[in-house]
C-alpha cells in the first residue's frame, strides 16, 4: 500500500509563508518526487491559496490539500461552521475529523467526531480520524480501551463506508512535546486498530493507519518500517519545508 504522508498546519500560516513552503516543496518535490500520498491540511481560509499555488505547480500534482475540520451540517444558521460541500468546492480532498485538539479544547465527544466523518464521507471527503489517549490514561493502562472506544463510534456511525476512512493514531502524550511513541509502543496500537477495523468490514486493507505525534525527519523512517503504519500525520514538522520533504522520502522507499 502507497503511505500518505498528511502534514496539519493547526493554526499557522499566512498567504507569504504559505507561498513560500509550497514554493519549496515543490522545488524538493520536482529534484526527487513523492512515491507515497501527500496531503497539506491548511487552516480554512487558505484552501483555496494552497489549491490554486498546487495547480498552478506541475511539481505539486502529487499534493492533496485537506481541512481541518468539518461541520455535522450541510447548511443553516451554524455561525462559524464549514460544511463538507465547502472544503469540496474548495478541492478538498481530505478533512481531519476529532484532532485531539478539538477533543481537548472544543469538547468534542466520539459521538460528535462519529457524525463529523459521516458528512465528509457523504461529500465524497476522505476523514482522517484521530484517536489517541492522554498520559494519564496511558498510565493507567487504559490505550487500548480509548482508542477502541473513539474508532468504535466512527465505525457504529458509518456502516460498509468505514473502508474510506484514514485512521490517525495521535498520543496526546508526543503532540508537540518531542517525545515521540517508539516505533515499538505506536505498531502496538497500530496492531489493535488494524484488528477493529478488521473485525468491521472485509475492506480493511485499505484504509491507511497513521501515526502522529513528533513525528519528524529523524523518526519517520523507523515508524513508517512498522507493518501496521501506513503514514504520518505531522504538525511542526511539516510547517518546514526541508523535514517534511525528509518525510515524504523516507515513505517514498
Ligand atoms: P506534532 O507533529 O507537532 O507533534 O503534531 C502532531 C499532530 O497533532 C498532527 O495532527
């Protein structure tokens, strides 16, 4: 299976810093092209800047552009929302559905993150769904269960279409901390979903399971070896266009 290499920008950029790491990145990509998925998820407002600097770069054709986000809604008084007819029109191929940050910061329950993948799969949106326990939980022994218990609510809700989702394993423990899940611990986790989603529909072969969690171009190569992890999801890696081309390669192999 190809890998997908996904970099989520969070809350970063701007229209020239933008312009200036897909200009490089298209130059990294042109001197040695991609052999895996890419996917740059920007911030709403950018979309459509990312969309059309990827169009207008023939190096850039491998690059899919994604939300970060997406609204249970498809229209209505929803102040704030975007649909997923939205992040289609503007050539969104991917969303990110229940980041941990929007658990954490924005309550989000599995419930919630279950309906969030269900409409972008109906607009023909890839959801990219974050699972992943915090410190505590972990040291309590408890991974397992969370990250069952968030990926069950996605497959309860979607049916024979959980084959189209992306899973991203996410530790809240290694999210910006540096302190990455060893390739060791992350395959462990990998193993269990890999399970779950075999156990739902006979078309789990397809769906790609990420890990996320520094996630850099030091690491990338000894976590994309594990058999069960089929890509990264990066955050501050990705804002700099010289490791997240580092990460493309080693999933380029
Ligand atoms: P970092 O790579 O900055 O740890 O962020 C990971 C992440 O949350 C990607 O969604």
């Amino acid at each position: 299976m190809k890998k997908l290499i996904a970099g989520n920008w969070k809350l970063n950029g701007s229209l020239a810093a933008n312009e200036a790491l897909l200009t490089e990145l298209a130059q990294g990509l042109q001197a040695s092209p991609a052999a895996c998925d890419v996917v740059v998820c920007t911030p709403a407002p950018y979309l459509a800047q990312v969309h059309a600097l990827k169009s207008a770069q023939s190096a850039l054709a491998v690059l899919e552009v994604g939300g970060q986000d997406v609204s249970t809604q498809a229209s209505g008084a929803y102040t704030g929302e975007i649909s997923a007819a939205m992040l289609k029109e503007l050539g969104c191929r991917y969303v990110i559905v229940g980041h941990s940050e929007r658990r954490q910061y924005h309550g989000e329950t599995d419930a919630l993150v279950a309906d969030k993948a269900k409409a972008a799969l109906a607009a023909g949106i890839t959801p990219i769904v974050c699972v992943g326990e915090t410190l505590a939980e972990r040291e309590a022994g408890r991974t397992e269960e969370v990250v069952k218990r968030q990926l069950a609510a996605v497959i309860h809700a979607n049916g024979h279409c959980i084959s189209e989702i992306v899973v991203a394993y996410e530790p809240v423990w290694a999210i910006g901390t540096g302190k990455t899940a060893s390739p060791e611990e992350a395959q462990a986790v990998h193993a269990v979903l890999r399970a779950q989603l075999k156990a739902a529909t006979d078309q789990s072969a397809r769906i790609k399971l990420l890990y996320g969690g520094s996630m850099n171009a030091a690491n990338a190569a000894s976590l994309l070896a594990q058999s069960d992890i089929d890509g990264g999801l990066i955050g501050g890696a990705a804002l700099k266009a010289a490791d997240f081309l580092k990460i493309i390669a080693a999933a380029s192999v």
